[in-house]
C-alpha cells in the first residue's frame, strides 16, 4: 500500500510539473511575441495609440499585434469586442461600460487615455444659446443611442434644464464624420461630436459652444482595455501595454506640435483605407490637417490617471438613463495595479 501510495504522489507531482511548464510555456510564447488583436477609434482620442504603433514602441516592448483595426465610432469598436476578435482596446468609457454591462464582455479598464475631448458645435447664425437646441427649427445631429457623445447629449439637457422630448425627438443619429458633411452641406444647425470632429467642423464656420470640460467637469474620455484573459493568462504583457502607452503618453504632452503633425498624417493615410470607397471619396474632402489637430488635441487632457469616482459617477447616470442596469460598481471594470505599479 505505502508503495502504491508512494507511486501516486509521484505521478500526481510528475502531472502537476507538466501541467506548471505547459502554462508556463504558454504564457512565455504568449508574452515573448504571440499575436494579440488590438483596436483602436478613429480619433486623436487614442493618440498614445496611433504614436505608440508609429514609432514602433509596441515592437520594442514585444508586442506583437495581429491586428491593429481603427473604428469610426466606439460602438463600432464595442461590437468588435463583443464578437471576440479583439483583445485589447482603446476605447471611450461610455462604450466600455457598455459592453461589459449590457453584452457580458469580461474586460477590465487598466489605464484611460485622455479626459474630456467632447463638444457641442453650432451654426453662430442660427444658434446663439443652448436653450435654441429647443427650437423646432434647429437641426441637432449626434451619434446613436448608447455613444459617449450621446450621453453628453443627455447631460446638457440635465445641466441646461432642458426639454429632453424636443431635443430627442428631433435628433439625427449618424456618426461623426457624416455629420460633418452634413455640416458642410447645410444639412444640420448643431452637433454633438467627439474631436477631432468638434474642431473639424470649425472649419465650416460653426463655432464651438460648449465643450465637455463645461458639461461634466472632470469626464473621464477614453481608456484601454483588455480582455480579463489577458491578466489572468499574461500579466507582464498587460504591464508592458500600460508602460507603451505611458510612453507615449508622455511623449505627447511634451511635444505637442510634433505629436499633431504625426495624428494629422496617421488618420489622414488610416482614413483611406477604413471608409468604403464612395465614403472615402467623401472623407477626402474632410483634409485633418496639422493646424486642425494642433487645436483638437489641446482640447483634450491626456493623462492615463483615471478616478474611479468618475467612473461610478459615469455608470450611474448611465443607470439613470436606462442604457445600462444597476448594481454595476467601478471596481468590477477597473484593475489599475499595473497603472500603480503594483
């Protein structure tokens, strides 16, 4: 018996070695190169991003990204991680929240990229006050339900003590760059656009009358987020990920003008090849130019500190609009140890 119990504490440590350098093995292939899918907005909101791929600081950390796709809006890119494809993000907040809430996504927030980066643009001739968004007249363009620009929407209706059923109900949903030629085209008298767009549409003579920083003081912009796989499976390369984009991160608070030369031509080249051909042909006219983003990014704060109150405020006013449940808390989504370095 003794021998027989002997021959199975063997086996069971021989399996448990096995098993121990399987994983291991794992996770050094994974962390020493193994592809990972990564996805970004089409916005100077994921700055530290775009940077970080150009100056090729993902390679240096070793990481090895199998794919590198750009979304026109943050739903788009919530969708993306829903279906699986994709592993890490940089996202809008609102749409995070999303798709974690309401589509069961196991991903966790693990730095955010910038604050603010949100407006409310408006043709000066028609509009002169929020109050005119309640004006019958007055064409209101945003994007679709559930988007961090349309929560924006909502918290100016509350601030402003608005008539949410005028506004509302007369919204054209559409994404930002289709609101911008509609901008161009006459076809609408104020927007609620994320940037680069807000600054964007300045350049048809609209004028920027409020912005994120006067709505929601302190709104927490974008962030980066991985799939819980990834932490649990491949802690060091989450960790490499925070350090690449406080990388670049830094680098684009220390060299401003540098930083808007790079996204100006980045987005420009990046936004030939993810329009469809008839929208790209349409976007060509809609040049992001260097002078264009230098204002557009000074909009924004960059900064991948995030505060989880602001985070809770944010799911909480989602709950008050029915966009998500309740009983989602802040440090169900959030793990910044590696933000903390901890």
């Amino acid at each position: 018996m003794k021998t027989y119990l002997k021959a199975l504490v063997a086996l069971l440590l021989v399996g448990t070695l096995i098993t121990s350098s399987v994983v291991s093995g794992c996770v050094t292939k994974k962390e020493k190169g193994e592809p990972i899918g990564m996805a970004v907005e089409f916005m100077n909101h994921a700055a530290c991003a775009y940077i970080a791929r150009d100056k090729a600081w993902f390679k240096e950390e070793k990481l090895n990204l199998s794919t590198y796709e750009s979304y026109v809006t943050g739903m788009a890119l919530a969708a993306a991680l829903a279906r699986g494809d994709i592993e890490v993000a940089y996202i809008c907040l609102v749409p995070a929240i999303n798709v974690y809430a309401n589509a069961r996504v196991p991903i966790k927030i693990i730095a955010g990229t910038h604050k603010y980066g949100y407006g409310l643009v408006v043709n000066p001739d028609k509009v002169k006050a929020v109050e005119d968004l309640e004006k019958p007249v007055i064409r209101v363009g945003c994007v679709r339900e559930g988007g961090a620009v349309d929560v924006l929407l909502n918290r100016t209706i509350d601030k402003y003590g608005l008539d949410k059923g005028k506004i509302l109900n007369k919204v054209q949903r559409m994404n930002p760059p289709k609101q911008i030629l509609a901008i161009k085209m006459g076809q609408l008298d104020a927007a609620f656009l994320p940037e680069q767009w807000a600054t964007m549409a300045e350049e048809f003579g609209f004028k920027i009358l409020l912005t994120s920083r006067d709505i929601w003081p302190q709104m927490q912009g974008s962030v980066l987020v991985v799939k819980e796989e990834l932490i649990k499976g491949y802690p060091q390369l989450v960790r490499r990920l925070v350090k690449v984009s406080q990388k670049a991160t830094d680098w684009t608070n220390e060299h401003p003008a540098e930083a808007a030369e790079a996204m100006s031509r980045i987005l420009q080249a990046t936004g030939e090849k993810i329009f469809p051909t008839k929208a790209a042909k349409m976007a060509a006219k809609l040049e992001i130019t260097p002078e264009v983003m230098f204002r557009s990014m000074n909009r924004l704060e960059y900064s991948t500190d995030i505060d989880p109150k602001v985070v809770q405020d944010t799911i909480d006013y989602m709950v008050g609009l029915g966009y998500i449940k309740e009983g989602i808390k802040a440090e169900d989504i959030l793990d910044l140890r590696y933000l903390h370095h901890e």
